[in-house]
C-alpha cells in the first residue's frame, strides 16, 4: 500500500511568493495533519481536518497560511507571501481514526527554504 | 509546561550494544498514550512503538521495548542489538485522552542516536 505522499520533496523560493505544498493521505484514513518542523521549535502541529473538514487550525502561525483538503484524496498547505521565517520541514501525516492509540502516519516531508 | 521532554540530545553506542533513550512526560490525565517514533537522515518519520496508560506490560516491537514507570512519568525507549541502520533522530510524543473528541499528537525535542561500528 502506498504511505502518505508528499510534494514537492524540496521546494526553493523567494521572499514574498505564494508556496503550495501538496498531500495525499493513506486511503481509508479519516484524519489528516499538517505539521511544521524546525530546529527551534521541534515538530509543531499546524492543523488537522476530520473527513475532509477543519477541525484545529489554532496552530497555524498567521493568515499568510491556509489549508484545504477538497475532498478525502488530496490536501494543500498555501503560503501567501512566504518569509525566511517559514523554512521548515512541513510533514502531512493521517490517521485511520481518532482513538488514543491511534498512530499517525507520516508523508517524507516538503523541504522548504524562502530566501 | 513542557509536556514532553526528553533531556538527552545526543546518545553514542556501540554496535550490538543496548541503548536507552529517556523520555518523561506530565499529564494529569489518567488516560494517555506514548508513542515512539524515528527520523534516519532521510527524513520521514516512523512509528516504533506504542504504550497506553492501562496497559498492564510495557510493549515490546522486535528489538524496540518501552521501560513503561507510569509513578516516575517515563517511558524510555529500550533498543536492543544495535544496528548501525538505527542512527538516527527519536522522537517521544504524548496523546491524552482528556475529554471527548480528538487529542493531538504532542512530540519532544528529539534525541539524536550514533551506533558506532
């Protein structure tokens, strides 16, 4: 079965353009999350949806950043402009379901570096 | 308050040999979950182990086992027979389960492990 698919793996851009970073989550899977990494701040979740709909987004930083999941298949992290400040790695991970024990699973990340 | 801490930045061992990787965590919650996750230089993250807070024996995975001390807050993860493969970043993370609805996923800073041959 293919895992959580990620893109781009690597992503360059100046200050001030629009980023979009894509996902596909693992079929049947119902929770899918957007999460941040950075020396500073470790791994940061940012928002998650619940069959397709928001459901925390209280970790986004600010308005410059969006997320959509259109439909059970496909989800996008939009960066509008984007700053030095926002090079990370950006995970999307899902989830079957909601339990306590319900590990997540996690895509290979996007590289993103704004110059 | 940090919910997760793991104290140990970096861990050298020797191939063959066993390592433990600490983790605590705080929660006043009697019903949690502790996972274990890796990071290689590739960069994904995967799942080790799991540990939930009823459970009566500390889980074990292969060569991976949870020290499980629910009084001390820790759930140090135990790896066995070291392989050169198993360098890399390990993450400890919390999910408690306070409540109706879903919990997030709460993750430590990492600790980095070198296997040396």
């Amino acid at each position: 079965d293919a895992g959580v698919i990620q893109s781009p793996r690597h992503e360059v851009t100046e200050m001030g353009q629009e980023v979009t970073l894509r996902c596909k989550p693992i079929s049947g899977h119902d929770y899918l999350f957007w999460y941040r990494q950075t020396m500073m701040r470790g791994l940061e979740l940012l928002i998650y949806f619940n069959n397709n709909v928001p459901i925390d987004d209280s970790g986004m930083p600010e308005d410059r950043f969006s997320a959509k999941m259109p439909n059970a298949s496909f989800s996008t992290l939009k960066i509008q402009p984007s700053e030095p400040r926002d090079s990370a790695v950006y995970f999307c991970a899902s989830s079957r379901r909601g339990g306590l024990g319900e590990k997540l699973f996690f895509g290979s990340g996007t590289q993103l570096s704004v110059l | 308050a940090q919910k997760i801490t793991q104290t140990q930045p970096g861990m050298f061992v020797q191939e063959k040999e066993a390592v433990t990787l600490d983790c605590t965590y705080d929660t006043s919650d009697p019903s949690y979950g502790l996972f274990w996750y890796k990071q290689p230089s590739s960069g994904e993250m995967i799942f080790l182990i799991y540990q939930g807070s009823y459970d009566q024996q500390n889980a074990t995975e292969g060569r991976y086992s949870l020290n499980f001390q629910k009084a001390r807050k820790s759930a140090n993860l135990v790896i066995s027979a070291s392989q050169l493969g198993d360098s890399a970043m390990y993450f400890c993370a919390m999910r408690e389960g306070k409540g109706t609805g879903f919990q997030k996923l709460v993750f430590g800073t990492g600790t980095r492990l070198l296997v040396s041959p």
